[in-house]
C-alpha cells in the first residue's frame, strides 16, 4: 500500500518544554490511522506539526514523497492535507454557508459544487441551517461543521484532532459514523481522539503516545484488546 504521510524523528518543544520526542510515524493512503494517548501526550502538537503550524520542531515530514517540513501552512492546505481543530474553530459571526465556503478558499477547480453537495449530504442537519450563524448551533452541530468545512478543502488526508471532544455518546456514534463514510470516499485520515475505545474499533491501525514519545503501534482492533491499553485508556482490568 502507497504510504501517503511519513513523520521521521520529529521532535517539538515549547521553550524548554519538549512536547515530541522524536516519532516516527506513517499512514497509508486510504487508511484511518489513530493517535491515541493521555493528555499532554503529544497528540495535537503532531497535527500541528505536520500542518507547520508549529515551527519549532525537527525532523522531517514527508507527503507523497515530498519533504514538506517548512512548507507554509497555506500551501499544505492547497497540497492536499488539511486539519479539522480542536475545539472546532468555526467562524461564530459567518453564517453555516459561509463558514463552508471558506474551506473552499484558494481553489481553482470545478468541483466545488460537488464537494459542497457531499458535505449536505453528510450532514443534512447542516443542510437546514445554512442561513443560521454558525455560534448559533450545538456542540455537536458545530462539529459537523467544522469537518464539513474541511471536507470543502477537497483533502486527500484529513487531520482531525478530537473531534467526538464535549459530545454526547449518541453524537460520537455519529461522528464516527461520519468518519467511517468519509474513508469510504477515498479520504485518508489521521485521527487524535480522546475516546480510545471507539477510535482503535474503527481504526485500521494506531499508535499510543505517552510523554512525547510512541510506546507501542499496531492494528487499531489489536490494540483495543491489549491488557496494557484496556487498563490505561479504557478503564478496564
């Protein structure tokens, strides 16, 4: 299988602070790999990373076999890879209309119409609020939102970090739903999720960051009945 990301002794700090430790990570085009781990593991810092967003890091990022490591946030947008924030990021005072569009910003291609189609599709609550205000919406409306603003991006990798975060376990079920139709439409996604037991279930493969660094890495159903994960992650003896 074509590995489509490569991430190779990456290393980030903060000041003094070293939050990755020298990773090494790769996705396969078409896969859905997961990130898993506590809080203030790493996890986000990699997506943002990986997105140049921070630059205080070594190493080397490679996208379909090109070093993108200080290529500009924009231009790694325009390449094909685009992040779905923590915390959803929407624009509160644009309407749900225009918070799409802008995800399409800086593209010159024809399919805009189609991509705009597919994410309606994906979230027909969205559909009916397409004059509302983006601050207007629930939580969980927010996070359609967000990953159908991405979705306009027209990606080949979706970075999505915490997107079941806040949510009630019936909009989880959904986003993960979402997600699992998104990778049937040829999309390849990176996935930072807090709810372990979900993200290794519909994972084709994971890895487990502890303190900066990856501590263990194998077939996300794998590791969902791995004593050591079960015990850490999942609550479980």
């Amino acid at each position: 299988m074509y590995e489509i990301l490569k991430v190779e002794s990456l290393k980030v700090h903060y000041g003094a602070i070293n939050a990755i430790k020298g990773i090494d990570l790769s996705v396969e085009k078409g896969k859905l790999v997961t990130l898993i781990g506590a809080n203030g593991a790493g996890k986000s810092s990699t997506l943002n990373a990986i997105m140049n967003i921070v630059t205080s890091k070594k190493g080397k990022i490679s996208y379909k076999g090109k070093d993108i490591t200080k290529t500009r946030t924009d231009e790694i947008v325009k390449n094909g890879i685009v992040l779905v924030p923590e915390g959803r990021k929407i624009f509160p005072n644009l309407t749900v209309q225009e918070n799409l569009m802008i995800g399409s910003f800086g593209r010159k291609d024809a399919d805009i119409k189609r991509d705009f189609d597919l994410v309606l599709g994906l979230f027909p609550r969205i559909k009916e609020r397409l004059k509302q205000a983006g601050g207007t919406l629930s939580g969980g409306e927010q996070q359609m939102l967000a990953i159908g603003r991405a979705l306009m991006g027209n990606p080949e990798i979706l970075l999505m970090d915490e997107p079941s975060l806040g949510l009630a376990p019936l909009l989880v079920k959904m986003v993960f739903d979402v997600i699992n139709k998104i990778k049937t439409e040829g999309k390849t996604i990176l996935l930072v999720e807090q709810n372990a037991s979900m993200a290794l279930a519909n994972s084709d493969y994971a890895y487990v960051l502890e303190t900066g660094k990856i501590v263990l890495e194998g077939n996300g159903k794998d590791l969902l009945v791995n004593a050591g994960i079960r015990h850490a992650y999942l609550g479980i003896n």
